[in-house]
C-alpha cells in the first residue's frame, strides 16, 4: 500500500476512536469529525493526498457509502477538493489562514523562553541587508551565468560514472574541508589561470562565498573589531559582517580600487581584515591596479591585518588583461583567497572554494567540522573531473563568448532609455549597473524596483550596496542568463518602466 495512504490511514484510524468515544452520532457525522480534526492539527497536511474510499472502507470495516458522505462534508468546508488522477487531497494550508496566523502569532510569549544570543538577534537585525529573491524570471537577476549554455548532459555523465564505480566507504563521512583530488584540482587550475601556488591543505571547499565570509568572520573577529570595506560592496558581504558583530570601516575608491589614503586614516582603529574585489569591483567594476595591490599587501603587513582577496567572477574580469592576484603577489601568508563555481556555472551547484594562510587551517577547519561538516563528495568528484577533463575551461570560454554577445544585445537596446544610463559600457562582468540621469531619492529607487517585480522583471539596488552616508541611487542588472530571442523584448519592457 502507498506509504501515503498508510499514513493517512494510522491518523484518521487514531483520530476515529478519540471521536467514537467522545460522540454518539451518525457514523459519518463521526468520520467526518475524525478526518477534520487530522486536518486542522495538521496531522494530515496541506495537499496530502487522503485514501481512495473503497481503501478506507476495507480498512475501517464501514461501508464505501459512509465514507462518500464524510468526504462530501469535507468538501463543503473546502477542507478537500477532488483532484483528477490523484482523488481527494487536503485543502487547508494555515500559512494562508489569516486568522490561524495571528492565532499562532499571539500564544508566543517570549517570556517563556530563553533569550536569544546577542548573535542571534544581530543576524534576524540584518537579514533585510541580504539580497536575495525568489523571483521566478531570471530576467534581469544579477549573479546569474548564462544558464542555458551549461553542459548538463557532460555533468550528469561524469554523475553517473561516479555512482556506477563508487565503493561504499566513499558513503561515510568525509573531511570537512574538501575531498583531496578536487583540492588538487582546484590547485591545479589556479595555477594555470592565476599563477596562484599554494598547498591544497591550504583550500577549503564550502558551498558559496558566504560560506567563505562566515568561517573566516567566525575564526577572526570578536565583538566590536574593524573591518575595513570597500564602499560600495555587496550587501551580503556587509551582512554578514555586521551580523557577526564585527565594526564597519567603509572606504571609497578611487580610479585605481580601494584608497589606500583612506585606509591609513583609519589605521589608529586597527583593523583585523580587509575584504576587496579587486579582479571586478561589486558592483561598480573597477579593476584594481597592480601598484594599489601592492599598496595594499604593504598596508596590511604594517598593520598586522588579512587581507580577503574575493575574486569572484575573476574569469571574466581577466579575460583580456590578466593582472596578477593579490595572493600571487603576497610573500608574508596574510592573503584570504576566495573563488566560487556558483557564479560562473549555475547557483545550485553549491561549490566555491578559498585558500587560507596556514596559520588558519586547523581554527578553520575545526569550525567547518562544528558546522555544516562536508559539501557532498558526488559533487565534488565530479567537479573534480570537470577540471581535469578540461570540460571548465571549455565551458569559461563559452560563457564569454555567450556573454559578450548578449552584453551588445543588452547595451544598444537599454540605451533607448532617457532616464537611466549604463554606468561601464565595456564588458567586464556578467551584471552592469544603470545609473540615473537626474537625482531620485532612494523611494523612487524602490518604488521603480517594485514596478520592475510586478512586470516579472528582477534589479538590485545600487543604493543599498552603500554602507557610509554617501549613496547613490541605480539598477544593477544581470543580463547574460537571458536567451537572444527574449532578451530584447525584456529589455524593452524594462525601458519602457523606467522611462
């Protein structure tokens, strides 16, 4: 029997008796209290699908005829509805009942529990700052590759190949840091591409870079130490930050990346960490110079300070003018380096990496252990053989190539725009930012991104990157994840709200 339907059946059997006990009515008048109550306690939830009535009859020894009558009942309360090829399901999601939430809302007294850590009530304070949306359209969501051109079927053979050839000790418990033929890969790879040399004892495999931000935040900073930001930065970056409790110093940048002039105004306050993206600024673009990275592995190294080098999408800001990394350039071990997979071959692949100074692996480590324990090693072998097979390159080349033209698609229809224009009109990374011609405040900023979200139609807020008093307002935009053939009439749509 269905694994649902013997479910179904246990709670309405259990909820049978307490109602033949506490009533002496009709016999469906009985069930139909039974299978009410299941349903109201959420015994039987929302689009669970009940047992045909010849099952339930068999089952409860009554007749089919009883039960037709309960389940008529039911449905006059809307409790279930009849659903072609599936019969009857549950009809009552209390996320959607007004009065059962505020119902639920008003028992909770917050006396009755322990309080929550200061930590705590610092992530729910700044969990507002994160972007993140659920929007269904990928039109115009920024941190979105070109989806459409990843080889899924290359990835799901390398997947099968790992499950046909798999030994079950691989199924126990991996270390936490990475399976070590893809932290060989991953050295290998950078290597190739960034001329960076490390020990792979040195890589850390997580999930994403705020993974990265969290284990390093956690290792370094106690409550109230300085960390210096670029200004604008991601606001994930800064959330992550202030929810940890740490002290934000933003610092503006010049033409050649973060200013070093600002940093050393600042060097009283002793701050533990800089965070920088200097390969393609989030979310302005700016490419950091050669002779401001060692500017800034000499600031660091007179004030004691890491530097995290978050190199994301760094494929695509390099692609034409390799500067060295900063970690390249790093002879003293105080560079925190930072890559992802997310960003340049699709969100829910979950894999990013970065390498720490040694002095850091065993507190790093012994944190991931406390945490999230192990990306999924399928995952990670398969990754693994990506890199090996050279299907990642391949792929990066694509990605450009794909990109760049849809940037020139992007471009010359967005210009039509009188009200907004496209900050960097080279190609530099897979999101542009629009700015506005005239000055708007920061509500008609939010009122045209709520307009956008009504025509399906997904922008970041410029703005909301800022961390000192000094915003601007403007659209970040992600163009690449959106095919030719719909991208045009998107981008009309898009201009034709912002005007």
């Amino acid at each position: 029997m269905d694994t649902n339907y013997q479910f179904s059946l246990e709670r309405i059997k259990k909820s049978l008796k307490i109602q033949e006990q506490l009533e002496q009515k009709t016999k469906y008048i009985v069930l139909y209290n039974a299978i009410k109550e299941c349903i109201q306690n959420i015994e039987l939830p929302h689009n669970w699908v009940l047992p045909a009535t010849r099952v339930l009859a068999e089952e409860l020894k009554i007749s089919r005829t009883t039960i037709v009558k309960s389940y008529e009942l039911l449905q006059l309360e809307k409790l279930i509805v009849s659903k072609i090829g599936s019969g009857f399901i549950v009809n009552y999601d209390i996320t959607n009942n007004k009065e059962n939430s505020k119902e639920s809302t008003a028992i909770v007294n917050v006396e009755f529990y322990p309080e929550i850590s200061s930590i705590g009530k610092s992530f729910v304070n700044n969990f507002t700052l994160i972007n993140r949306t659920t929007a269904n359209s990928i039109a115009f969501r920024p941190g979105l590759p070109p989806l459409d051109i990843f080889p899924i079927n290359r990835w799901k053979n390398l997947l099968n190949t790992y499950w046909r050839h798999v030994k079950s000790s691989k199924l126990s418990y991996q270390r936490s840091t990475g399976i070590d033929p893809l932290k060989k890969s991953i050295c290998d790879y950078l290597n190739v591409s960034r001329n960076i040399k490390c020990d792979y004892n040195q890589i850390m495999v997580v999930s994403g870079s705020l993974q990265s931000l969290y284990l390093i935040g956690s290792t370094m900073i106690d409550k109230g130490d300085n960390v210096i930001l670029e200004d604008p930065a991601f606001p994930n970056v800064h959330s992550l930050f202030k929810s940890i409790q740490a002290n934000l110093l933003p610092v503006s940048l010049d033409k050649n990346g973060i200013s070093i002039e600002k940093m050393n105004e600042l060097n009283h306050l002793k701050p533990k960490l800089v965070h920088v993206t200097p390969s393609n600024h989030y979310p302005l673009g700016t490419k950091m110079s050669l002779g401001r990275r060692k500017e800034l592995l000499n600031w660091a190294s007179t004030n004691k300070a890491l530097i995290i080098e978050n190199d994301y999408e760094n494929e695509v800001g390099n692609h034409l003018n390799n500067i060295p990394s900063i970690y390249s350039l790093d002879t003293e071990d105080r560079t925190i380096y930072m890559g992802t997979f997310n960003r340049l071959l699709h969100p829910s692949i979950r894999l990013g990496y970065m390498i720490v100074p040694k002095y850091l692996i065993q507190a790093v480590e012994a944190l991931q252990e406390h945490s999230h324990r192990f990306v999924a090693p399928s995952a990670q072998a398969v990754m693994s053989q990506f890199i090996e097979r050279n299907y990642l390159y391949q792929h990066l080349k694509n990605t450009i190539e794909v990109s760049e033209e849809r940037h020139k698609l992007f471009l010359k229809e967005f210009q039509k725009s009188k009200n907004m224009t496209v900050k960097n009109q080279e190609f530099y990374s897979l999101n542009v930012v629009a700015e506005f011609n005239h000055s708007i405040s920061k509500d008609k900023e939010t009122q045209i991104i709520q307009k956008l979200k009504k025509a399906n139609i997904t922008a970041y807020s410029l703005s909301e990157c800022f961390i000192g008093n000094n915003k601007q307002q403007g659209l970040i935009l992600g163009y690449c994840s959106v095919r030719n053939n719909l991208l045009e009439r998107k981008v009309k749509k898009l201009v034709d709200i912002i005007g």
